[in-house]
C-alpha cells in the first residue's frame, strides 16, 4: 500500500490544512475506509460516543465525545444525547482543529444518535473559529426504518445551518444503482461514495496540474454556498471525454444529476500516461457549459495521475443554487371557497348555501355534488346561475365558477313546478318548507291571481249526434244516434 501513496516531502511535524472527521459510526466508517485507502496529505480524524468503536479504528486522532454522559456506550439512537455529548467535548474539538486547518470535511451518516446529534456541533465549533466546513451526510436506505429516516431530516436541516456547503448522498440511490445487495457490502458502498467525495475535493487541492486549482479557488466556490452536489466519473477509450463527464453527472453522489442553475462550478480534470488533449478538454467543459447555464462561473483544472494509464477522471462541484435548500419549496395554493347545494333523491333541496371552507387540489377530480366556486378577484363580474331541480332528465353535473364581489349580489333560483313550469324563487323562500310546497303544488295562475274565461273541455264536440231518417210508414223519424259517427276512428 505505501508505494501507492502520494508523497509531497511534505515535513513531518507539519499537519495539513485539511482534515476529515468522522463523527458516529457511519462518519467513522467511511473515515476508516479513507485512511486505509492512503490519501497522505489530508489528516483524519474520528469522533464517538462509543469507546469499542475508537478503539477499533486505525485513525490515531480520536476524540470520545461526551465520556462523563455515555460512559463510552453510545447515544442509544438519541440524537440530543449525541448533541449533549459534543458539547461536552467542545474544548477537545477545538484543540483538535486549532492547528492551522483551514478546511474540514465532516462525515456522518444521519439517522443515529451520535451522528445526527454531534455533526451539528462539530460544524458550528469549526466555523466559528473561521474553518471552511463542509459537510458530507447520507441519508439512510429505507429499509432502515421510518425513525431513521425522520432523524436524518432533522440532522440535515440542522447542519445545513452550520457549514459552508453540504453534499448529502442518498443511500437509497445506491440499490437503484446496484440492485440488492448483501448488508454489509450495501454499507461498504455508502463509505466509498463518502470517501469518494472527500478525496475527490481534497486532491483537487493537494494534486498539482499544469492548470492548478487551488484552496482559495474552492473556497470561492463553497464558501456560504449551501447545499451542494457532486459527482466523479471517469472514461477510457475514443470516446472518453464525454464518457467521463457524462459519468460524473449519473454518479450515486448526485440525488439530482440536474446542474441547472447553479451559480458556481468547480472542475477538476486528471488524465493519465496519455494526456488529456485540448480538445477533450473543450468538450467537457462545454458539455458542463451546456447544461449548467451561460451565466454559471466555471472554474476548472487539470493534472497527471500516472495510475490512471489511458483513463480521464472527471470531478465536478455544483454549488450557488438559487433556492439555497434541498428540496424548492412550491407556492401555497390560494384557499377557493366552496358552497355546497345538497339534493336528495327526491330532488328537495336542503340545508343550501351553507358555507365551508375547504383546501384542495385542482388535480383532484371533484365528486358528483353540485358545486359552486367563488374565487376572489379584484375586477367584478355579475352572472347570473340558474340551477333546475326536480327534472326528470337530470344532465351531467357541471361546476359553475364565477367571481364574487365583496358584496355579495341576489342570486335568482327557478324550480321545477308539478306542473312542469319553471318557477322563480328567491333564496330566502328556500328555508321555508311551506313556501316550498306553495311554490311546487299550487300552480303559478292560481298564485299571481290570474283568472280565466269558461272553456269548453277538449272532450266536447260541436257536432250533432241525432239524425233524420224514415220510419216503416215512409214518414220522416229523429233518431238520437248517427250511424255514421264513430268513437273511435279505424
């Protein structure tokens, strides 16, 4: 392993600028996994409220958080024992990282007690001693339990207050990508994407290239910066410009492999024995351009890794996006005021205009009831709605929206008479079930007092029934019923 690690003469009593802390037994995990790996220049660190676990861990730098309130066992899933236990060992931390660190990394995976608990501190403790924080957090798989998952949102939007740029990797992104997985290699993974992360900033730093990025260019790009993504890919072959930045924005690191918008873009390019060409060059960084926006700022820079052979390894880091927070919060729909006219199958109408307020989304398909919508709205507009009940061919129900003012105008309601004729009512008449039975069983002539002449019934005719005719004698006879006349007509 040593004659893999990357030696920059640097002396030995120095302590680089950067360190990476892991807190919890996530953080330390993956803090373990890096150190293992053999990143020289950056000093690691492991913080826990469980003793067995520091005492496992190949990293010399260990701190026992909160050692008089655990007692070396663990914050028992409780993310306020982890917090008490950090503040217990605020002067510790501070020791740890006054020796020159400009820029610390913090690890951990959220959901737990310590992690969730003690990350939080830990950032605040770092920048307020003028630190670069940057925080790298997974959230947890979903099969770890509702509980888990709560937490860890608590923990993030915690931290997210107290460090320069956060990177939050989702676990469960990881089975999207590599299907079911054994617990323990499942795991192993969420560590190589946490030391992936780290690395892949740290040496953009530490690795020296023709086209140099240094810390105060990463500084210009994450400090205050919030949330923050990122992603790291590499390709090999004709093609393996594209293939490698194509990679880095597909990579597990991203929960969102979309830059768009973000204001500023830090990238770092390292190619192997066959160097990078210019062009390859132009088509990553316009690939970058192309997606992120004209106006982003792009700071790039290139290296050597004779490791790497014939491979280009792309990192980018995304940051300055305009909403600043995970997840852009959606404009609250305006409250729309429903009045409901109930109709039971008899079609008598009761209890109507009764109003409730109800919040809804227009998505939703809306049930069979009549409804009536009021949206408020500066310019007033009269409409008048008539609603016919009691019809024996009832159409498809429709909804009738218009505005209303904010004095509400008289709305004129007609009902279906027995017989048959369309009666207006005002709205007040419809509490009064008496006015309603008047309304429907006495017919509109009788009520407006209107009189009219004698009629003969449709059944009468005007036509004479008797008929002339001679009797035996020969003399002329009246008889009362006309042979030729028929009731009813063949």
């Amino acid at each position: 392993m040593t004659e893999d690690l990357i030696n920059f003469d640097i002396p030995s009593n120095q302590t680089s600028i950067i360190k990476v802390i892991g807190v919890g037994g996530g953080g330390s995990n993956a803090v373990n996994y890096m150190y293992n790996l053999g990143i020289k220049d950056v000093n690691f660190v492991v913080c826990n409220t469980d003793a067995q676990a520091l005492a496992n861990s190949p990293v010399p730098t260990r701190v026992q958080l909160g050692s008089s309130l655990t007692e070396g066992r663990g914050a028992g899933n409780k993310p306020e024992r982890g917090r008490q236990a950090a503040i217990e060992s605020i002067n510790d931390l501070t020791r740890v990282l006054d020796d020159g660190t400009k820029m610390v990394f913090i690890t951990a995976g959220m959901g737990g007690g310590t992690g969730t608990g003690a990350a939080p501190v830990i950032a605040k403790v770092a920048k307020d001693m003028g630190i670069l924080t940057v925080g790298i957090v997974t959230i947890p798989f979903k099969w770890e339990g509702h509980l888990r998952i709560n937490q860890a949102i608590e923990g993030i939007s915690e931290m997210e207050k107290h460090v320069d740029s956060l990177l939050v990797i989702n676990n469960e992104r990881l089975r999207e990508m590599y299907g079911d997985l054994k617990v323990s290699v499942a795991f192993s993974k969420a560590d190589n994407v946490l030391a992936t992360a780290a690395k892949g900033i740290a040496e953009i730093i530490t690795v020296h290239g023709y086209v140099n990025v240094d810390f105060a260019d990463v500084e210009t790009v994450m400090k205050d910066s919030g949330v923050a993504i990122m992603g790291s890919g590499a390709g090999s072959g004709e093609h393996r410009a594209i293939d490698a930045i194509e990679a880095a924005l597909e990579s597990p690191l991203l929960n969102n492999n979309n830059i768009k918008g973000a204001g500023n873009i830090l990238l770092n390019i390292t190619s192997g024995v066959d160097e990078i060409t210019m062009d390859e060059v132009g088509i990553i960084t316009d690939y970058v351009q192309n997606k992120v926006g004209r106006s982003a700022s792009i700071i790039w820079g290139t290296g050597i890794d004779s490791r790497l052979k014939d491979e280009v390894v792309v990192t980018i880091i995304a940051t300055g996006f305009a909403s600043g927070n995970m997840e852009e919060k959606k404009p609250e729909k305006p409250q729309k005021k429903v009045m409901r006219l109930e109709i039971d199958d008899e079609g008598n109408l009761h209890k109507a205009f009764d109003l409730v307020e109800e919040t809804f989304d227009e998505e939703e398909e809306e049930g069979n009831a009549r409804v009536v919508t009021f949206n408020n709205f500066e310019e007033e507009t009269r409409r008048k709605v008539e609603l016919l009940y009691g019809s024996d061919d009832e159409e498809e129900d429709e909804d009738d929206i218009f505005n209303l003012s904010d004095e509400p105008e008289e709305i004129s309601l007609f009902v279906r008479g027995s017989d048959g004729s369309r009666i207006k009512v005002d709205a007040d008449d419809l509490y009064d079930e008496g006015r309603l039975d008047e309304i429907e069983n006495v017919p509109a002539y009788k009520r407006r007092n209107v009189s009219f002449t004698q009629t003969s019934k449709s059944t009468e005719t005007k036509v004479s029934r008797f008929s002339i005719s001679k009797d035996g004698t020969g003399k002329p006879k009246i008889g009362p019923n006309n042979r030729f006349l028929h009731d009813n007509v063949d």
